[in-house]
C-alpha cells in the first residue's frame, strides 16, 4: 500500500511537473520579451539616436594644448536595447498608454535640399538660378523620417537621458587671430586662453537602473529581457506585409498618377518604405532611401512609367536586377531588385509597357520593387508624380 501511495504521489508530481513545462514557454516569453509594437521600437531607437546625438558639444575654437581628464567632445551612443528594457519595466511591459497619443514626425534634409520657409513640418524644396541670375525653389518635397508615438518617443527620451553625465572644466587652447591693415596688409596673432569646455561621459545601466530607483526584483526583469536580441525588433515594421502603415501612403492610399505617368506595379500600392532618411533594414545603419519600396510576390509585373529610351537593364550592385530608363524631359526612372528582366537597353519603351517582374535580387530583405525617380540628376520623392 505504501509504495503505491508513493507511486501515486510520484506519478502526481510529474503531471504537475508536466503541466508547468507546457505553460512556461509561453509564459517565459511574454516576461523576457518586451511587447512594443514596431511603432514603440521606432520611437525608442529615435529616442536613444537624438540623445545621443544632442551629446555632442563642438569644441572650443583653437588648437586644444591641455584639456581635463575624460573630455570628449563626440558624446555618447546610448543603448536603445537597454532603454526599450528598462522602459518595458518600468510600465510592467505594458504598452498600450504609450501607443494611443498623437505620432510625432521628426524629418532631415535631403542631400541638395533646403528647408521650404513657406512649407509645413518636413517640407523641403532645392534651390537654382533662372538665366536673369535670381533664386528660386524648385521640386518640393515632404520628408517625415520617422513617425512614432509621441508619449513613447519622450518616455524613451527621458529614460536615454539619464545614460548621459554632463561635466564641465577648463581647457588650455591656442587660438590666431588675423586683421586686415588699413594699408591691406594681414596681421596676425597666436596666444593661449582657458576656456570653459562641456562634455557627456556615458553612465553604466546599473547606474542608470539605481538613478531610476528600481528594484532588485526590477533590475533582474531588465536583464532578463536583455537576454533577448532585441536589435531583431528595430526593423520589424519592413518585414511585416504592410508595415503598421508607412507615413507617406497608409493603408487604403491609392496614387493619382499625374499626366503621363503609369503607376509601375499595377493593381498592388502597399508603399513599405519612403523617400527619405531611414535606418537601414540590411545594415541596421542610418541612411538615406532614395526611392520608393513597394511590397508585391515575386513575379508581380514591373511597367514603364513613361515613355522613354532604355538606357541599362542586368545586374547593378546593390540595386540587384535593375532597368534604368531617361524620358525626354530630363527625368529617369529607376526599377530594382527585378527577379526578371524583360527588355534590352538602347531601345524606346512605351509608358505602360512591361519591363519585369517583382524579386528580390540584390540588396533586400523580401520581395518588393524599389523605384527611384531622377530629376536633373538628382533623386526625388517619386510621390510627388502619384498625388494630385
């Protein structure tokens, strides 16, 4: 009777022993993986980035002869792994407070491009000389790099500024300074001055965690969702169908193509990606996307945008399989990571007219056709010919 008590309480013992391995998975990722949606990941990753850049304080003018011990004038790179953690702690890996606010667009200038002082947020025009030598703004552009909740854009920030510890001293510096003479001659002088100079040394996240007043039991939650890669979360958003929406075409947007201009993936307008500034899916690095990423299977059909002679088709570096073609008013259109190509170069094409299919050829994450629009020489939001 004894041993089949025993037998009994053992068989007992392994059921629940059991039933706890079946839930723990799924309960062990819910604590160790922070559940911010990409839109949350993109705010943190901005949050850490303008941190970090706001760090860096020019240095003094002149040629630095003595400075105090630790003085950097490059700031620091904060941690966004560890900001996404120590956030995802501290709201108890709920998001969903920080989701709900207005999104914030934060945008940079295009290369050649100057900020539109008539335009809204994001707005950008380049500048050139008509013939009787005055300037004027031409090919406008709305460039909005990144959109994210703003609740958890300054929530981020807010935790990615306590990783910087600001310090001042003083600095010896050599300086020169050169006058012109009232008889044209240059005079110049070099002396030595201190100067008061400002720097940020980076705290540790012990350090950061105790400044934040959390608890031992708090301090282990961080580290348990540090244990995850949470750089895989960055890019998230590229690699979904869809995205949560890119900013310059939300789901449900259809083009409105302007007079003589085809939209190129017929039937499919899911834009994945914008013009402008972005963080890089491939490299993880900030860059700058000069075209446009529109999501379609593999062997979706590729049209001319316009009418135009063919001038290179095959393989092109990163572009993969690409088809390049120049129109007669000084614009080119760009077509790449084609899984096939269908024409030769040297050729006209009509606009309309099928140069290839959809892949992912080349530098890509997933099938889809980046299409770049040249205008004198220059990338251009290809938008701008697809909105009335």
């Amino acid at each position: 009777m004894r041993s089949a008590a025993f037998f009994a309480a053992g068989l007992a013992l392994l059921f629940v022993l059991f039933v706890a391995r079946m839930f723990a998975g799924p309960l062990a990722v819910v604590k160790h993986v922070p559940l911010a949606s990409p839109a949350v990941v993109r705010a943190v990753v901005a949050a850490a980035r303008h941190v970090s850049e706001a760090t860096r304080v020019p240095p003094p003018e002149g040629t630095i002869l003595d400075a105090p011990a630790g003085y950097d004038p490059d700031g620091i790179t904060v941690p966004w792994p560890e900001v996404l953690a120590v956030l995802a702690t501290q709201r108890e890996n709920d998001f969903a407070g920080l989701e709900e606010s207005l999104p914030a667009c934060v945008d940079r200038a295009p290369p050649g491009y100057v900020r539109d002082p008539g335009g809204g947020p994001g707005r950008y025009v380049r500048l050139e000389r008509d013939r009787r030598g005055r300037e004027r703004a031409v090919d406008p552009v709305t460039v909005c790099s990144e959109w994210y909740p703003r609740a958890a854009y300054e929530a981020a920030r807010a935790v990615a500024w306590e990783y910087a510890d600001e310090h001042e001293g003083a600095a010896r510096v050599r300086r020169t300074e050169c006058e012109t003479t009232p008889d044209g001659r240059t005079r110049c002088r070099t002396y030595e001055t201190d100067v008061t100079v400002r720097w940020y040394e980076a705290r540790s996240l012990e350090e950061v965690m105790t400044r934040l007043g959390l608890s031992a039991a708090e301090r282990g939650q961080v580290r348990a969702f540090l244990a995850f890669d949470l750089t895989s979360l960055r890019d998230l958003h590229d690699a979904l169908p869809g995205g949560d929406g890119a900013p310059c075409a939300a789901p449900g947007w259809r083009p409105v193509p302007q007079p003589g201009w085809i939209w190129p993936v017929p039937g499919v307008f899911r834009v994945t990606s914008c013009f402008g500034p972005r963080v890089d899916p491939v490299e993880l690095l900030d860059g700058f996307h000069a075209g446009l990423d529109i999501g379609a299977p593999t062997g979706a059909m590729v049209v001319a945008a316009r009418p135009g002679r063919v001038t290179q088709t095959g393989p092109a570096g990163a572009c993969g399989l690409g088809v390049r073609i120049d129109h007669l008013d000084g614009t080119a259109t760009r077509y790449c990571h084609l899984s096939r190509v269908d024409i030769r170069p040297g050729g006209w094409i009509a606009g309309g007219a099928v140069i290839g299919a959809v892949g992912s050829t080349g530098k890509s994450t997933g099938p889809h056709l980046h299409f770049e629009v040249y205008r004198h020489a220059g990338p251009v939001d290809p938008l701008l010919y697809y909105r009335p």
